[in-house]
C-alpha cells in the first residue's frame, strides 16, 4: 500500500491522523507494559513503605520523591453472590450497553 494507507471501508486517511493512530498504539502498547510492571514494583514498594512507617521522603540519583500508602476502606455491591441469591430480580434490571475497547498492535 502507499504511505497514505486505506481502511476497511475505503476511506483515506490523511498523514496527520495516521501519525495520531499510529501514536494511539504506541502509547496503548506502552501503558500495557507499564502496568505489567507496576503490579511487581507495587507490591514491593508497599512492603517496603509499610515497613517505614506508611511514608518517605528520600532522594535518589540528585532527584527528591515522596511515596506514602495510602488505604482507605471501600464497599461494593456484590453482583455475583445476587445474582445467585435472586436470578429474577437481576434479569429484570439487566440494560444493554456498550463497552469500546481500541485494540491495538504494533508490527515490528
């Protein structure tokens, strides 16, 4: 295909919205990573923070940071177990709806 690619339906797309669909993906692939790691880092950083005390300031390589943990208690609905308990009253308050998900992959 030429550098200005088509989509499915035909339709051009110009250079400046392939730069921005093309930066969607990159940034979507990166959150993704990110988060991979995060869910690691978290739970040693949470040890570690609880073991201080629930805060710190330091500094690291010339740069200052403040971490602290942060909890605070939460309730929600339990749609499983209702669901279970009363079939007909969560069939009758069931809506339609739709979720968008942009799924993206880079070719290297």
């Amino acid at each position: 295909m030429t550098a200005q690619q088509k989509t499915k339906n035909s339709q051009a797309i110009s250079p400046i919205e392939n730069s921005k669909l093309f930066q969607a993906c990159e940034i979507n692939d990166t959150r993704k990573s990110y988060n991979k790691l995060w869910l690691n880092v978290k739970e040693e950083a949470l040890e570690i923070v609880d073991r201080m005390g629930g805060s710190i300031i330091n500094k690291y390589k010339n740069k200052s940071y403040y971490i602290e943990a942060s909890r605070k208690n939460t309730k929600r609905f339990d749609v499983k177990a209702f669901q279970e308990k009363h079939p007909h009253l969560y069939n009758k308050f069931i809506v339609d709806g739709e979720a968008v998900e942009l799924k993206t992959k880079i070719v290297k």
